[in-house]
C-alpha cells in the first residue's frame, strides 16, 4: 500500500510536471488497502489476475514489478507494452496477468476462461482468477455476461467490485437501483460479501474466506467494498461534482492510515518502522522513475507495425 | 476574431435542437451535470431540465433505448463518451436501429454522437475512427464534419433526420479548430471543394481535411495546385462532386484516419476507378493509418496516422507518376 501509494503520487506529480506523461493518469488513492488485500491472495504464474483502473497496489501485491507501472506511463520500450499501450492497460498475459481493454466489463470473461482452459487442460489445481471493477462497470452487460458465464461454469473466480460511490462523475443512483450490490450476487447464483473498503484487516478476511471458498469449488465469489476514490476519476478532474462533505469523511478515513493505525495497534510494527517503509518506498520510486527517464522511447523505424503474429501473413502497411 | 470552436459548435447545436424541438433529449454517461467527459453538454441539464440524462454504463442498452424511444416520436441524441465504446452497442446499432425502417416503415430518427479519431496519449481504445465500419451497413448515415460550421449545421440536420445517424464529431478538432460564426449551412450529402486546384485531387473528410490543406500548401511551394475535397458525409458519400473534381485533375489521393482495409477512402477508389478510369492520369492512391492497433506513445502515433508530412509525399509520388 505505501508503495502503491507513493508510486502513484509520483505519477501524479509526473502528470502536473507536463512533458513526460501524454494522456491520462487514473490514480487508485484510497483503493489501495481493498485491492491489495486481493492482490495479496494472487500467486505469480499460478493464478489468474485481471485488474482494472484503480489496481495499483493490488498489483504490486500480486507481484508486478513497481517499475513497470512507470514504463508504461511513460511508454519506454523497456517496459511490458512497449510504448504500444499505455498506462493501466498493461499486463503480461503469459504470467496470469491479464491486460485490460478500456471497455469496462470486459476482462471478467477474459479471465474466466483462462480459468475454464485449465480446467479442461487438467491444469486448474488450486488456481483461482481475480478480477475487479467500479460500480459503474457492473452495468455493462459484458459485466453481466461475464459473471453469469463464471457462475454456470462455477469458476473459482472472485470478482471485487470497489463500489467508490461515483462512476466518473455519476453517483450510484444514476447507476443500479438495488439496494446493495451484493444483493445481485443472489441473483447469480453466486456467493457474495461485503466489506468496509477502507479497513485492511477487514478486506483481507474477507478476501481470504472469498479466495478460500473459490479455490476448493465454490463458484464465483463475489465481493463488494464500499468506499471512496480520494481524486478524480483521472488527474485531470478535480472531482467538483463530490460533496465537499462526503470528501471530508473520506478523507478521514484514508484506507493507508487506518490501516498503518491498525499495524501500531497490533504492535506489528512500530511508527520508525513506518517511517523507514515509506522513506524506503520514496526512494524505491525515485531511483526507479530517474533509470526510467532513461530509458528508449519508441522508435517508429523500429516499430514492427504488424498486429498478427503469424508475420507471413501480415500485410505491407502500404495502405 | 475567431471565436467559436468546434465543440462549442456542437454544445450550441444540441441547444438549439433541445430549444426548438421538445421531442429532442439527451442520453449519455456523465452529460447531464457533468457536462460531459468533453463538456459538449456543458450546462444544457441547467437550462432544459428534464432532457438530459446521466445513462448508466450501459451502450447497448443506451441505443436499444433510443430506438424504442425514437419509435415513440423522440429524437435522441446519444452521446457515447468515445467512440470506440460505440463498439458494445454495435449489435444495437447495426441490427436494431438501422433496419428499423427498412423492416417496418417506421422511421428511426436518432442521432448517435461519437467522439472520435486519435489525439496523442490516448491509446488503442480512445482513438478509434468508426466510420467506415458503420457506412458498411446499410440503413445508416454517416457524417464526418472536418469544420465548426459543419459541426453545427450537421449536427442540427442529423436531429432533424427521419434515420440514425453516426455522427463522428473528430476530438483533435474540439478545441483547436475556430471560426468566427456558424457560417452556411450545406446540405447533409453534400461534398464541397475546401480548397480548389488543377494538379491533383485529394479526397478527404474529419480532421484529415486539416493535414491534407497543409499538404496543399507544401505542394504550393514547388508550383502544384492540389485540390482538396472535403467529403463532409462518408455516407451517403458525394460521387458527383469526387468526379468531377478527377475530371479536372486527372489525379486522385484519398485520405482517411480509421484503418487501411476496405472502408470509406477505398469506396472512394474504388468508384472513381470503375466510374472515370478514362479521367485518370496516374493510378488513384489511398493512405490511412496503419494496420495495427492505434499506439499510445505519441513517437507511434505520429507514424500510424497519416500527416502532412506523408500526405505532401504521396502527393509527390502521385504528381510524379
Ligand atoms: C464500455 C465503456 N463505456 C464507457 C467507458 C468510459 N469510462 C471509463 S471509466 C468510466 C467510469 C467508471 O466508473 P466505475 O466503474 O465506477 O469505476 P471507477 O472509475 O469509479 O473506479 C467510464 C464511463 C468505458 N471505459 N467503457
């Protein structure tokens, strides 16, 4: 979480400086303990993890090298998209790590049937698949699709939906017209938890009771954490349309420092612990964003401009 | 001085068409209080309450409502909140509302907006151009407006139409491109010569006016008087005007921004090679983007689109010939 979280306020002031950074930053500030409550339950190369916009820290958790968030806002050749994509769309699929599309919805079948392959491959084991999404997101029908897939093949998938209260600017009342959206899970035929989002130690139970459940053939579990996106939907908005009194409370309740108070509380660790973590973590980012700035941005002339990997059977891009 | 630019051209046009027309409303995600993820609907919640809507998430259901809605006497106007997310309604698009009118006599007026082509840093899925996989279906109009006044005046035409129209309103022109006032309107099917010539003719519509114009000009320079013909609607596309422009050139580059195979810049080809080959000096040539996906890092992005700079070199390889 706090190197998530230092890696994105980098990012973010990346983004301000201007230059480096074209297009868009989408930050996961006041995310970080419920995704990386699921990312921590997620094994490299063993399982199946499709994260979306706001995943840093599960990410991180999951085992994603921290440079490669920076590689690919930056787009350098170095990193795992090569400049071809940017920013959160990034992944390494051959690692169980799926790159997301910007169309919400979409991954959700995506991973399902990595998950579905290796069941019919015999490979499966205790693997389980991971995806997450906004409550905006759960309006898509490939959201729908995706997940009602998942449940009549009873894939050991967990889907987090973070329910951040707005989509863009939309409030979740302009969006779905149940109560909770864990009541839906019901309707899925799947199991369904709730969580305070911002509370680390709750999410992590949570997750790992959901990832328990999915491993040894639950089904689809999904799993729903009420909290709120400390930003706008991406550095450039300001987030007006948020109340300035539901920000406050929010504000008060930032996951990392509950979650760092919760570690003193527990006496896991002590406030110079903490103090050295994020000192470390500082220059962890540093380091990693100076040898980026290093690094070879895209050369066109270089650039294959063949989207097949059946090379003989790409056309001359004479068109 | 110019004043008004390219989005305000659209925002004033949805004004106007939510002012004169009480059968008009808006439905799109974040357009309402928002504004919009561009701002074309900045306000118009305000000042017509009741007639713009946040929509959830939804862009197959956003079109299947306007169709049922459009069935009922209303003309939506859907905003999708990039073009490329047009992709998840396509089925409605292509299957529901473009054979509406064919299959029941009953007419399907919707406007559905799409904020569309590339700008730099915006990657694979916030680029896209659509037009040309929508002017395959029959049942649709296609508009591609490269001017404010275009911008303006299709826009409130498309509302006034009796059929759905794909409005592919270019995002590089939003903030960029001014003019002093709404001008003349020209009707919807219409081509018209941006800028005349004798040399060459190029073919073009949506930002890709703007680059093949600075290509133009280039060319001015060594002495060659490119014409430019501003397609304004990819579909019904404007025959007419392209041949007689050939006609008079003998010389033919069209340019469009969406993908290379098939689409609006090879219909265009394809029917001046089949309807004026005799007019033809030189074999027509085409330039699109690339056919990979659209890159995010701009050194890519650059190279995939066509710009002035290769638009001025197949102009020379056309003019050589
Ligand atoms: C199918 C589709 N339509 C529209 C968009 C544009 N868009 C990107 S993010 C976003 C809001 C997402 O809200 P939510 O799912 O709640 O996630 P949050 O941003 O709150 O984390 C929208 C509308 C998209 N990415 N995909």
């Amino acid at each position: 979480m706090i190197r998530s979280r230092t890696l994105e306020e980098k990012l973010g002031s990346l983004y301000r400086a201007g230059g480096r950074i074209v297009g868009g930053v989408y930050l996961g500030r006041g995310q970080e303990a419920f995704s990386a409550a699921a990312g921590i339950h997620l094994r490299w190369d063993k399982d199946v993890y499709g994260p979306l916009i706001r995943d840093q820290a599960g990410r991180i958790a999951f085992g994603e090298p921290l440079i490669d968030s920076l590689r690919t806002y930056l787009g350098v050749v170095t990193g795992p998209m090569r400049g071809r994509d940017g920013n959160i769309h990034r992944g390494q699929p051959k690692h169980g790590y799926m790159a997301m599309i910007s169309h919400l919805g979409s991954l959700l079948s995506v991973v399902a049937g990595a998950l579905f392959a290796r069941r019919i491959k015999g490979t499966l084991g205790d693997s389980a698949g991971a995806t997450s999404i906004g409550d905006g997101g759960t309006s898509t029908g490939a959201f729908h699709e995706g997940l009602n897939m998942a449940a009549v093949e009873k894939l050991p998938l967990v889907v987090s939906i973070a329910n951040n209260q707005y989509a863009y600017s939309t409030p979740t009342s302009r969006q779905y017209a149940c109560e909770n959206l864990v009541d839906r899970a019901h309707g899925y035929g799947i199991e369904g938890h709730s969580v305070d989002g911002t509370d680390l130690l709750a999410c992590v139970k949570v997750y790992r009771t959901a990832f328990e459940r999915a491993r040894v053939g639950h089904g689809p579990q999904m799993v729903v954490g009420r909290l709120l996106r400390l930003g706008g939907h991406g550095e450039h908005d300001d987030a007006s349309y948020i109340p300035e009194s539901m920000k406050k409370i929010h504000e008060s309740r930032d996951c990392l420092t509950v979650a760092q108070q919760q570690a003193l509380d527990l006496g896991w660790t002590t406030q110079a612990e903490l103090e050295a973590w994020h000192k470390q973590a500082r220059q962890e980012v540093d380091q990693a964003t100076s040898q980026v700035l290093k690094e070879p941005t895209p050369d066109p002339y270089r650039e294959t401009w063949q989207a097949l990997s059946t090379t003989s059977l790409v056309e001359g891009n004479e068109g | 001085m110019s004043s008004i630019t390219y989005l305000e051209a659209i925002r004033e046009a949805q004004y106007e068409a939510l002012r004169t027309n009480p059968d008009v409303f808006l439905y799109g995600q974040d357009i309402n209080a928002f504004g919009g993820a561009f701002k074309a609907t900045k306000n118009l919640g305000r000042e017509f309450p009741g007639r713009v809507f946040d929509s959830p998430i939804s862009e197959d259901a956003m079109i299947g409502m306007a169709v049922g809605a459009a069935v009922e006497g209303a003309r939506p106007i859907i905003e999708m909140q990039f073009a490329d997310f047009s992709s998840v309604g396509f089925n409605q698009i292509v299957n529901q509302a473009a054979t509406l009118y064919w299959r029941t006599q009953t007419p399907c007026p919707i406007t559905i907006r799409l904020p569309s082509g590339g700008t730099a840093g915006s990657g694979p899925f916030h680029s896209q151009s659509m037009e040309s996989i929508y002017a395959h279906y029959p049942g649709l109009v296609i508009l591609t407006p490269a001017t404010v006044e275009d911008a303006y005046w299709m826009l409130l035409d498309s509302v006034k139409l009796d059929d759905p129209v794909i409005f592919c309103e270019h995002k590089f022109l939003y903030y960029h491109l001014k003019a002093d006032d709404f001008g003349q309107a020209m009707p919807i099917g219409k081509a018209r010569i941006a800028r005349p010539g004798r040399d060459a003719t190029v073919v073009t519509y949506s930002a890709m006016l703007h680059e093949s114009l600075k290509a133009a000009e280039e060319l001015r320079l060594d002495g060659y008087e490119v014409e430019v013909v501003d397609l304004r609607s990819v579909k019904p596309m404007d025959t007419d005007t392209i041949l007689a422009s050939v006609a008079r050139t003998g010389r033919l580059l069209v340019v469009g921004e969406s993908f290379p195979w098939g689409g609006a810049t090879a219909e265009v080809v394809a029917r001046v090679a089949s309807e004026a080959f005799h007019l033809l000096d030189a074999p027509p040539l085409r330039l699109n983007s690339k056919d990979t996906p659209i890159p995010y890092h701009p050194n890519l992005w650059k190279s995939h689109r066509p710009t002035t700079a290769s638009i001025s070199a197949e102009l020379r390889k056309l003019l050589r010939y």
